[in-house]
C-alpha cells in the first residue's frame, strides 16, 4: 500500500541579526581568532560577524575561514586601512545596529549584549561606547576622548597633559583623574568598541576614507554632533580588554598616521580663527618632546628616555609626511 507523501514541517524564517559586529583585521591571527571566539561565547543578542582582512600576510584570511566557516570573511588583496575597510564591511551588514570591534580585543562578561541593552536605554546618545582595560584588568583609558580644542593643544605642545595627566584641566582630550567607572557623555567614542545605528551611519555616509587610520572615530563623532545631533555616551558595564595598537608595530609610523590625522582635525573642525594658531602649535610637539627627552636622558631622570628622543626626532624629520594633513 503507497505511503502518503509525508507532510513538509514549516520552516522557520532566519533570525534577523539585530548587530553586525564588524571586524577589521591585518596581521593580528591569533588575536583575531581569540577575539571572534570571545564573541561567540559572550554575545546572546542575535547578530552576525563580518570580518574583513585588510590582506594579512600572517594566514589570518584562512585561519579565520577554517575556524569560523558561518563568519562573513571579505579576504581583501589591498589594504584598505581601517575607515574605507569599515566603510567595504557595513554595505554586507543586515543589522539594525552595526558595532565596531577591534580584533586586537577580547569580550568580557556578556559586554557586547551590555552595550546593546544600554543603547536601548539611552537613544539620545547616537554613538555609544563601553569601558576598555588592558590584558591584567587595569585602565586602558582610550576608550573615549574629549575633542581637541587650542587649549588641549597647548597642554599637549607645552608637555602640561603629560605632567599633570591626572587633572582634566591641564588634560582635557584624555577626561584627566576620571578612571571610566562611571556613565558619562563624551565627545569621542574610540573605534575598537563603538556602537551605531545602521541608520545614522549611512545618515553620516560613515567613515571618510581620508582618514587610512586614526581620526576616522573622531571625523565621524563631531559630524554626528553637528549633524544628526548625536551626544555619545559610554558605560562601565560593557567591559573589554583591549590590547592597543596591535597592527601598528612600528611606533614611528603609528605617530606619524595619527598626528597626519589630527592636523585634519584641526582644519576640519576647529573654529576657522583658531586653525592656523592651533595648526602651528600642534606642528611642533615632535621637536618638543624629542628635547625634552633628550634632556631627561642626559640628566638621567627617566629609562628609556634616550629611545623616546631619538623616535620623537625621526617623527619630526619626517614632518613633511604630516604637518598637513592628507592634502
């Protein structure tokens, strides 16, 4: 006797990621790896992973695709550096939030649901951000930033930030004294844990791909600001480790991108009368510092301190490469 054809079971919908959780990697392997397994474990809140390889020499394109198949992997063949890279990444993003997550990180706790839950709680805020440590739990501040003003660049040209690093008066871009254990409202949310909508980042066209590395977070903060309104806001709850500047090995090149990036920041940002002032002071904190060292080195005040001048002069020999921006 012919059997009945069997009844076809209804077949659910695919979830819906709530975040796409994007990820830019070059040369960090095992970092990223740990990092995607960090998400994996602490992360409930549907979502999915797009992680784009900015042409890693170091097999980081097929250890991620051997370890993590259901991962979108983008293998690129040029490095797009960290801005356009993100820019590449959200147009395959699905979700109703994107969060930009460095590689060189690791989720603790359930942070990334944390943060989710707190941008639910505070939508007036725009951009969001959490509270970052380093590898053996103390403070890595960099998770936020003040805006850079003409007083913030004479503590910084003048060494007032450096010497009284703990008050917020003499230095204003790093919220000096303030430890991040508290709520607060920032200028500046830090692209290794930085929490948008998908519809304010397409509102803002994202990250201006003039800015390769450094800057891009900030660019795209005081334009939320000015334009959208924004008012970024971090909290304590969401809690990573963040390792710095782990695809940046050579310190002189990494200064170099970020005082190229700063100098735009001046010109794009800074009240118009201020810009040449600001520009010129900013200019001479390499041959400053390289001094300064020098003398703490010839006085032996300070290790390493002979090291630190000879990088500070090599940043200012090569000032053609920055003094002007990305002109």
């Amino acid at each position: 006797m012919p059997q009945p054809d069997p009844i076809p079971m209804p077949v659910s919908p695919p979830v819906r990621p709530v975040v796409s959780i994007l990820v830019i990697s070059y040369n960090t392997r095992e970092m990223t790896l740990d990092c995607l397994r960090s998400v994996r474990e602490q992360t409930s809140v549907p979502h999915e992973l797009i992680v784009l390889d900015n042409a890693s020499s170091d097999g980081s394109a097929a250890a991620i695709a051997a370890e993590f198949p259901d991962v979108m992997l983008l293998a690129e063949q040029v490095n797009h550096g960290f801005a356009k890279a993100n820019n590449i990444a959200a147009t395959h993003a699905k979700g109703e939030y994107l969060l930009l997550l460095n590689p060189d990180t690791v989720v603790l706790d359930g942070a990334l649901d944390k943060l989710l839950a707190f941008a639910r709680k505070t939508p007036e805020a725009r951009i969001w951000g959490g509270r970052t440590v380093f590898a053996d739990g103390s403070l890595n501040a960099a998770s936020c930033w003040r805006r850079m003003t003409l007083w913030s660049v004479i503590c910084g040209t003048t060494g007032l930030s450096a010497v009284f690093r703990n008050t917020p008066f003499f230095n204003p871009e790093g919220y000096g004294g303030w430890d991040r254990s508290t709520e607060r409202q920032v200028d500046i949310v830090t692209g290794c844990l930085f929490l948008i909508s998908r519809a304010d980042w397409d509102a803002l066209g994202g990250f201006d791909p003039v800015f390769f590395m450094y800057g891009e977070e900030a660019d795209l903060c005081l334009r939320a600001e000015a334009q959208i309104g924004a008012k970024p806001r971090v909290t304590p709850e969401a809690v990573i480790i963040h390792y710095n500047g782990a695809s940046q090995q050579v310190r002189s090149d990494k200064m170099v991108r970020l005082l190229r990036a700063k100098h735009d920041l001046i010109q794009r940002h800074f009240p118009a009368w201020q810009r040449p002032i600001a520009s010129a002071l900013f200019a001479l904190q390499p041959a400053v510092r390289s001094r300064a060292f020098a003398l703490m080195s010839r006085l032996g005040l300070r290790k390493g301190a002979g090291e630190q001048a000879r990088v500070w002069g090599e940043i200012w020999d090569r000032r053609a490469e920055w003094r002007m921006g990305h002109v």
